[in-house]
C-alpha cells in the first residue's frame, strides 16, 4: 500500500518521519518556512542545521508550497512547534476546502496552547471540520530524531477516538525498528507528551547542578504523579500514564542530551540566563510554553504540582533554583498511594 503524506514541518523529527516514510515505500512531501532547508533537502539530500550527519531519502520532496504539500495527500502529519498549530491550520482549512479528498489528520506535536491551555486535538477540533477533526490520531512517546536517525529500536503510541484510524497509521509507520502501539486515551497521551516536556527541564536543571542518579529517579517519579494526577482530574486513563507516552517518554526526555528541554534545563543549572538559552538554542524548546500554560491550567483546576509549580517560577519569576529545590525536598510528608489525589 503506497500513499502519499503531507508532512508539515521540516525541523529534525518532521525531516526523519518524513525519510522513515519514504523508505516504507510512500510518497512524501516535507513543506517548511525555510527556502534554503527546502533547496538543502532536495538538491543535497540534507538538513544539515537540524540533523547534521544524517542522509535523507532523494525521494523526500521539500516544498514551501501548503497547496501542493496537501493535494491528493491520503494523510497530512503536523510536526510543527504548538505555536504554530493553529496559525498553519488556519491556512489549511481553505485549501482543504476544495480538494476532492479529505486526508487523516496525524499529530506529532506534544504542547500546551499558552494562553488557551488547549491540547493540540482541541486546536484542531477548533479549526476543521467535525468530521475531519474527529478523526485525528495523537503520534507520541519516547523517540529522540536522531536515535530514529540511525534506526534505533523505537517504540511508540498513537492514539485516537476511532481504533481503524489508529490502526491504519500503525500500518504506514512501522517496520523492524520503529513499532507503535494503539490507545484510544487521547487525553492521556497528549498530557504525557505535553508535560514530561517541563520535567525534563527540572532533570536538566540538577545535572546542571551535579546532582546525581538519586535525585534525577526521585524527580522523574514524583514528576509522573503529578502529570497522572492532572491528567486523571482532566479525564485520562491513569494507565495511560505507566505507558510509552507516559513515563517512556518521561524517561528519554529526561535522560538524554538530545533532549532540547533537558539542555535548556541544564545550562540553566549551570548559572545561565533563560533568554540567552533559548537564543543559543536554535530550536524551539516547548517544555518553557508548556511551563506556563500548565501552571495557568492547575491553578484554574486547583490540581497540586509542586515540581512543576517550582520549574515554572525559575523560568518565569527568576526564582532562586536552589530555594526551589530546598522548598521540595522540605514540604511536609505525604503518603507515597496519595498518587493521584
């Protein structure tokens, strides 16, 4: 079965899913903002600014074209930063208009709206058609582009309300080193994808500091329930959260310099400034909007994340890190079973 897929954003993750595509034998085309990623993708085959050693597929075709990108596409993939959802969708929906054809909508972003505190389905159940948003498949779990680069075993879960359209974008991706695993939690993955974003953050932040393996478990765990205990009050399943795009996805954020939010955190450790991070980074670093519109979130739904309560006033309040984690570590005791309460 061979179709074709509009794969919208061309940084490191759309660029390997799109070559992961490719090499399953479907047809790609890979549309960005940049004209000189676009003419680097088709003419040498790279895209050196993101994936500096990684040879991509010549039947990979990049455009800067939304109306080509989307014609006759079986399948459009967003793999764009959270901020941009909305606005590329809006340029979508007059174009989607007119086609004969209405193709599955796929979501590889994992963020919180700022401002709206929206999931990315919500953003599009806004901005399509019932019957075309309903229908969208939530793509998430611990998968680093660089390691899907060299064809690393990866494992992943795609979530949507309609089991044959999970089913059907599990068919498209997999082969012997990328697997996915159906759910039909959507709000559950979404949540697990969006918030170990800000986790990663607070990892990076205390190996920046030189705190070792303890207290890296220590957060990674009491991180998780807080994520369940959220997502739990906003209707996920709990499971969904011991899962690939739970703490699988916790985990490799957490643990790995490929991480930008992990980066972020630990130059932040390291004495440096939010701003000069985020400028030196090159790449959106979606665990610092997570941060805020999380915060806004639990404030609004009166839910306890004391972790992420704490990552978000040294990103937003230039809190003192070290009276942050002093604060933690000195609150009063609880029962470990008060998980999800």
């Amino acid at each position: 079965m061979s179709i074709k897929i509009g794969v919208l954003g061309a940084g490191s993750w759309g660029t390997v899913l799109a070559d992961l595509l490719v090499n399953n034998g479907h047809q790609v085309e890979l549309w960005g903002n940049s004209q000189a990623i676009a003419d680097e993708i088709n003419t040498a085959h790279t895209n050196r600014h993101y994936l500096p050693e990684f040879e991509i597929n010549p039947r990979v075709h990049a455009s800067l074209d939304l109306n080509e990108t989307l014609q006759d596409a079986d399948a459009v993939l967003f793999v764009l930063p959270t901020a941009a959802i909305r606005s590329v969708a809006e340029r979508m929906r007059p174009i989607l208009a007119t086609l004969p054809k209405q193709p599955l909508l796929i979501s590889a972003t994992k963020g919180l709206e700022i401002g709206t505190h929206k999931r990315i389905s919500q953003i599009i159940a806004d901005e399509f058609p019932e019957a075309l948003a309903k229908r969208l498949v939530i793509f998430s779990g611990p998968s680093h582009a660089e390691n899907v680069a060299t064809h690393d075993l990866t494992s992943l879960t795609v979530a949507s309300a309609n089991l044959k359209d999970a089913e059907w974008v599990q068919s498209i991706f997999m082969n012997d080193y990328f697997r996915l695993y159906t759910n039909d939690d959507m709000v559950g993955v979404e949540l697990g994808g969006a918030l170990k974003n800000v986790i990663a953050i607070g990892a990076g932040i205390l190996h920046g500091l030189g705190y070792g393996d303890n207290a890296k478990a220590a957060l990674m765990t009491r991180g998780i329930a807080e994520i369940s205990r959220l997502g739990v009050k906003m209707g996920a399943n709990p499971l969904t959260f011991m899962g690939l795009s739970g703490i699988g996805d916790l985990i490799v954020t957490c643990t790995s310099v490929n991480s930008r939010n992990w980066r972020c955190g630990n130059a932040l450790g390291q004495g440096q400034k939010l701003d000069d991070v985020l400028k030196n980074m090159g790449m959106v670093v979606e665990g610092v909007g997570t941060a805020e519109a999380a915060h806004e979130l639990c404030q609004k739904l009166q839910v306890d994340t004391p972790i992420s309560e704490s990552i978000y006033r040294v990103l937003y309040e230039d809190a003192d890190i070290h009276a942050e984690i002093s604060k933690l570590m000195q609150r009063d005791g609880r029962n470990e079973m008060e998980f999800v309460n």
